[in-house]
C-alpha cells in the first residue's frame, strides 16, 4: 500500500498515525488483530446534534425496542 501513514489513516478512517503505527508493530511482530465487538469499544459521547420534542420520543422509542443500544441509536439519528 503506498502513501504516507497520513493519507492512509485518512482513507480508511484511522484516528491517528500512532494507531497505524501500533497496528503495523502488531501485525509485524505476529500478534494478529482480534475484532471487538459494540460493547466491548465503548461509545464516546458527543455534542450531537439540536433535536425536536418529536425527534427525542422517536429516539427514545428506538432505544427501548433495540435493548438500549445507545450506540445504534447514535448511529441511526447522527446524535
């Protein structure tokens, strides 16, 4: 793969070059990647974005039905 690890880390949504970094000493020194699930990374909050009265209900709602999955529901509604 050629570009600088900043480009890289661009293209494919890599936080920073000292990830990519971290992951190419993994995976040069044979460790391997294991993939985490949802709850295992987290959910960082964020400021969001102004919702309605309606657009919380609805949210809401969503949260309930899908087992309080906050993160789907930051997902879906870009809150």
């Amino acid at each position: 793969c050629k570009g600088s690890q900043v480009e890289i880390c661009r293209k494919y949504h890599i936080s920073s070059t000292s990830v990519f970094r971290k992951w190419i000493s993994c995976y040069n020194s044979g460790k391997g990647f294991k993939e985490r699930t949802r709850s295992e990374r987290g959910i960082t909050m964020n400021k969001g974005r102004k919702t309605t009265q309606e657009e919380r209900a609805e949210i809401v709602a969503f949260c309930i039905e899908n087992g309080k999955d906050y993160g789907l529901a930051m997902e879906k509604y870009g809150v």
